[in-house]
C-alpha cells in the first residue's frame, strides 16, 4: 500500500523530501491542486528550501535576497536595477537551479549574457556553482549533468548535440554576431515551465526582449527577469522600467525601492541602503554585498557622488545628466515631461505636421517620417505632441526605383496623418532627387532643409537676443537647439523613446578657432556610441524647423495657430498668424539652405 505524508493541507508521496515539497509549493503555487491547499507564502517556501540545502557559508540570506526570492517566486516579469555587488546575480543564479531542479524535464531556462565571458562570472557562474554544491550533498539525489560542450546543465539522458531543444538550464551570448544570431540562440521549445533571465540588460540587444513573445507562446507558466546596472534611461533595461505612475520617471528617484512599470515590476536597489552598510556587523554578515569603505572609495576615486558611475555603480539609478556637451540631458527630458502625454483643449484646433529624413546617404541607415500636432494644451501653453517614428518600408527587389517607393508609402502616410505639404520638410542635403519626386508626384511647396549649409538669421528662443546664425555653425546643430529649446520650455509631449536616446547622447563638438557650436558628425556619433544614425531625432529636429519657419512658433511662444483669436479650418490658418517678421520666410531665401515656396 502506498504511504503518504501531510504537508500544507495535501497529500505527498512519503518518499518525497519536505525540501522538493516546498521547492514544488514555491513553483506551482498558482496552479491546482496547490492553489487550493493551505500553503504558506510561496517565498517563504523557496526560502525554507534554500536554508535546508545550503549553509551560512554556502549561501547568507540578507534582506536584498529575501526580495528577490519574493520577486522570483510572485512576478512574471520584473527588472531588478542595482548597484554593484547587490548580489542579484548569485541570488538569481540559485534561484533559476532550484526551479529548474523541481521539473528538469519539463523546464527550459535561458540565463542570457552579453558574451560567454560574462555568462561565466555572473548568473551562470553561481548556477554551476550551487549546482556542484548540491551534486555533493550526500542526502539528495539531485538530477541533471554539465554539458562537457556548451554552457549548460542537461537532463542526464539528453544528447550533447540538441541541447538548444531540450529542457535545460543554458547560458547564452547575445551581444556577438548578428540580430538573427540573437534570436537563434534564444529560441526555446514551448515547454510547460519556461524562465529568462537577462543579465547585465542595459548592454544586451534589443533582440533578448523582442524574444520574449516567442519563447511565452505554448508555455503553461513563463517568467522573464532582467538585471542590470542601469546608465540611461534609454538603455534596454530602463525601457522597460519606465513607471506607469503618473509623471514617468518624474515619480521616482534614487530613494525608491519598487514600483510597477506597464511591463511588471521594478526591483530597485541603492549601495546606501545596503544591508551591509545599514545592519549592525553587516560588512562581516555580508561580505559580498558593497559596503561603505567601498563607497567612499568611489566617491574619492570619481571626485564625489554625483558622477555617472557613482549613479550606476551606487545608486543603481539611471544617471539624470548626460555631458555638459549633449545637445540635451535625460533629467532636462524627465523634468519638463517631454515624454508624457499630450492632453488637449480642443483637438480640433490642432495643426499637423511632419519631417522625412531619408538618410539614404554613406552614413545614413534608413528613412523616417516624423509627425506631430501643434494645439493647446490644456495649461494653456503651446505644444508640440510627436507620434511614434514611422519607418519606411524599402524593398530591395522591386523594380520600382527606392525614391518612388518613398514617394508611394509617403502620399499614404501625408494623408492619413492630415499634413500638407506647406507643413511638411524634407532633408535634401544629398537627396534632393527624392524632393523632386515627391513635388513632381504629389504637389508643390514642400520646406526644403539642407543641413549643411549655415545656420539661419532664425531665433532659437523667444528670449534670445540673437540670431541661430551668431551660435551655431551650420543648419544641422541649429535644428536639433531648436527641439531642445522646445522641451527646456516644457512645449515638447510624447516625444519618442528613440528621439530621447539620440537627442540626448549626440554631443556639440568644439569647432577649431570658432565660437559657433557643432554637432558631432554621424559617423562621430556612432562610432562613439556603438549606436545606428540618429535619424529619428534629425527628423524631428527638422519638424522644429517646420514649426518655427512656417508656423512662426519659437520656444517659449505660441504659433499663430494656436493665438486665442485663431482657429483652423483643415489645417489652413486663418485670422491671427503674426509671423516674427513680416519677411521671416523670405529672409532665408538663399541664405540658410531652405527654399521658402
């Protein structure tokens, strides 16, 4: 007859270990029959089991963990930011082995890293660490294999070769090669119990997120986890980290332990609130948590505590300034809300317009379509709301020549989007076939921009005594102030996540025995960056130009299509638009680089 045991309101086999029955609680609490039994908190299970497989030595449970065992136990996705030596690697390490322990056969975990290099000192390293711990433990018969091959522990019975296919805890690099490389290396099998964890996700391609849909798909229960020491808050981790309070950003700050993005949670962990600096003893409990002689040797080393390392190795907080030499900082976008929505007196009052970057030059990498509304908000002020980038589609094998293409998906697009061509610029610095296509197939009187020619006599603010021409050195440096000028005077809303990661790492550069500020030239910017072009922000900083020179709307002053004593009638403005200047667009006219039509 067979014997059970009771634990938590059900019957267990009595063979089975108190161990694997809390391992088994803490995994499957959200299922039946344990979501009927009497069981405790699922992390106060996985806690238990890990106290009775390692000891002291082995594994000190500090408050820091405590968390990420709840978070790993409750969450389907969280983003665990933090400072250095916060211990979310080993933590998450064992955590993984330990899930994966309870169903071999039926779990796949990932552990991605940027390079195997990586792998082997972080998650993957305290992975195959505990796992050697528990293969000598002389009172569990504890299942799986190392590969001899790959970064991996495999289920005894599986062949080296189909590691990729089977249940499995595998390690993979998702940094070298290409994007389709990437998302190989992350294809899963559709098992029951499936988990991803991302290491060091501020580094990672974009690839490991986008793979997440893939990998969820046939799956009774998957988890993904993200860690990382963050340094933007354009970087992959901190996208999806963004909090769905009201605000953004703008809603935490370095102090802020948890919040909910629209993704999941947000784990946050600050070096001054480290265990081993804020318990009694707690440098000794937890030697390999930072501590404050070692915070105090960054803040010497970095001349104090506001420096972009101490914030991502300290404070594990994405850094709120770029370089004096940014054309604008990440605190400067967060404080005047450039990235909150719009909200709208009257949206029929609006006015629409666009910028196309075509980019198809040696340093370019595709084509985009910027488009925005002007109206008022409802403070009272003049906006300017983006909407998303839009990315043409160019197809290679057709017959029809890439201008033409444009040109078709364009006509589209102006249409859907209510612009008119009055109200629509285009880069023509080494593409002015394109603009020719575009008038000769759809119409006249588009805004011509040629980026290299000398900045305008145009103002970039309407508390500025002189002119763009007397501070920067050509159209190009002039158009991206312009948009940061519009968000320092708080008239930028929905501005795209892609504009504020070029917008706010492209540097002005000093121009030799000049006054005038340059930006960095494209290939400057990647080559730093490691980043595509900064298309998405070109195009915007040219719908800036648009708003300015056909509009007549400066920052820190309102359009004539938004003045109280006026109003539009399908986009064409009528009573009250007051220029600067009665001949502002003939001013430029073989000047500046545009053609006023």
């Amino acid at each position: 007859m067979a014997k059970f045991k009771k634990r938590y309101g059900l019957d267990w086999d009595a063979t089975l270990s108190d161990v694997f029955i809390d391992l088994t609680c803490a995994k499957k609490w959200r299922f039946e029959p344990y979501c009927d039994a009497s069981l405790n908190h699922p992390a106060d299970h996985m806690l238990r089991a890990m106290r009775a497989l390692f000891t002291h030595d082995e594994l000190s449970i500090s408050k820091w963990t405590e968390q990420h065992v709840l978070d790993f136990t409750t969450e389907k996705f969280c983003i665990t930011l933090g400072s250095a030596s916060c211990s979310k690697s080993n933590d998450y390490g064992v955590l993984v082995l330990l899930d994966w322990l309870t169903d071999p056969t039926e779990t796949l975990t990932i552990i991605a890293s940027t390079t195997v290099e990586m792998l082997k000192i972080r998650s993957y390293e305290s992975v195959m660490r505990y796992f050697q711990i528990l293969k000598r433990n002389p009172y569990f018969a504890i299942p799986g294999k190392e590969s001899k091959t790959t970064t991996a522990i495999l289920n005894v019975e599986d062949d080296e070769n189909i590691v990729t296919t089977k249940a499995s805890i595998r390690g993979v690099a998702v940094a070298a090669g290409s994007v389709e490389d990437a998302r190989a290396r992350l294809a899963g099998c559709h098992l029951p119990w499936v988990r991803v964890v991302g290491d060091e996700l501020s580094n990672m391609r974009p690839a490991f997120m986008e793979a997440r849909t893939n990998l969820s798909i046939g799956t009774k229960d998957f988890r993904l986890f993200g860690l990382a020491n963050p340094m933007s808050i354009t970087d992959l981790a901190c996208r999806y980290c963004e909090p769905e309070a009201p605000g953004g950003w703008a809603s935490v700050t370095r102090e802020t332990e948890e919040w909910r993005s629209r993704y999941g949670k947000v784990r946050h962990h600050n070096g001054m609130r480290s265990p081993a600096v804020l318990e009694p003893d707690g440098t000794k409990k937890y030697p390999y948590l930072i501590n404050k002689e070692q915070i105090d040797n960054i803040f010497k080393e970095h001349h104090g505590d506001d420096a972009p390392i101490v914030w991502s190795q300290v404070y594990g907080f994405p850094v709120p300034k770029g370089s004096d030499n940014a054309v604008i900082s990440e605190r400067e976008i967060v404080a005047f809300k450039a990235q909150e929505p719009a909200i709208w007196v009257n949206e029929s009052d609006m006015v629409r317009l666009g910028a196309l970057d075509p980019a198809f030059t040696a340093d370019g990498d595709g084509c985009v379509l910027a488009s925005a509304s002007i109206g008022r908000a409802s403070t009272g002020q003049a906006i300017l709301s983006f909407d998303p980038p839009f990315y043409f589609p160019i197809a290679a094998s057709s017959e029809k020549p890439v201008a033409y293409q444009i040109v078709d998906t364009l006509r589209t697009e102006l249409s859907v989007r209510g612009i008119q061509l009055r109200n629509f610029a285009i880069d023509s610095s080494g593409t002015s076939s394109i603009a020719d296509v575009i008038e000769r197939e759809i119409g006249s009187g588009l805004y011509r921009v040629n980026y290299a020619c000398a900045a305008t006599e145009g103002r970039i603010s309407s508390l500025a005594q002189d002119s763009a021409k007397d501070r920067y050195r050509n159209v190009i440096s002039e158009a991206w102030a312009l948009l940061a000028e519009f968000v320092r005077f708080g008239q930028i809303r929905n501005l795209p996540l892609e504009v504020v990661e070029q917008v706010t790492k492209r540097m002005y550069r000093n121009v030799v025995a000049s006054k005038l500020k340059a930006l960095e030239t494209k290939t400057e910017y990647k080559k730093r960056t490691g980043l595509g072009s900064p298309d998405a922000a070109d195009a915007a900083a040219m719908l800036c130009l648009v708003a300015r020179d056909r509009l007549g709307f400066v920052p820190g002053g309102a359009p004539g299509c938004v003045d109280a004593a006026s109003s539009f009638v399908g986009g064409q403005m009528i009573t009250g638009y007051k220029p600067l200047k009665a001949t502002y667009l003939l001013a430029y006219k073989g000047k500046s680089g545009y053609a006023a039509r």
